[in-house]
C-alpha cells in the first residue's frame, strides 16, 4: 500500500502568508486563463518574494492568495484551479513547513500501488 493526500478543499493552505512562487510557463497559463494580457497580468498580480529572487501571485492585504474564493455552495474554491502554481499542486506531498497538519483539513490515505 502507499499513502496519498486527499484534500479537503478547506482552503487553510490558501489562507496562509507567504509566496506562491510562479515560474514563467505559469504566468503566462494564468495570465491567458484569465484572459488578462501578460503585461498587465504581470504588473498588477503579481509581484517579487522577500528574497528578490522570483515572481509569485500577489496576496489580499491579509495574507490569502488573490485567488482564493467561493464555489456555488459557499466552500472554498480556486478561481484558477486548472492552471494554478505547481506549488499549489504539490502542497504537501513534495513541500510543506513544520505543523502544517495542525491548521490542514486533508489527510493521508492508503490506496494500492501505482493509484
């Protein structure tokens, strides 16, 4: 058997502070999802991390990411869930931080090999 998360679409990980880094094939996927032209994607959603370093989706004023909203029936939902960050996509099982269980609603659950 192995283990593979299951989300619990509970949106804490969207409510946390911190970058979602964006490479560049990602910019321009977001930017054509939203149909916004990538200058103007670029200048006003996105911005650079602490370290200078690389772009990442600017936040709402309190720390949610900008794309965090609601579905049909009030849960949380992302607004560019087909194309959003492979940092989004690869929370937790390829990153996480100490005591992110804590504040996740998802959970791990054993499936056969190769599910």
């Amino acid at each position: 058997m192995a283990k593979k998360f299951r989300c619990r679409r509970c949106g804490a990980c969207c409510r946390w502070k911190g970058a979602v880094k964006v490479e560049p094939d990602e910019v321009d996927a977001v930017a054509g999802f939203l149909h916004i032209p990538l200058d103007e994607f670029l200048a006003d959603h996105t911005c650079l991390t602490p370290d200078r370093k690389h772009l990442s989706l600017c936040e709402k004023p309190n720390g949610e990411c900008a794309y965090l909203t609601t579905d049909d029936n009030g849960f949380p939902a992302c607004a560019i869930e087909p194309v959003k960050p492979r940092q989004c996509r690869n929370f937790p099982e390829k990153w996480n931080f100490p005591n992110w269980q804590s504040q996740c609603g998802g959970e791990f659950i054993e499936v056969e090999e190769g599910e």
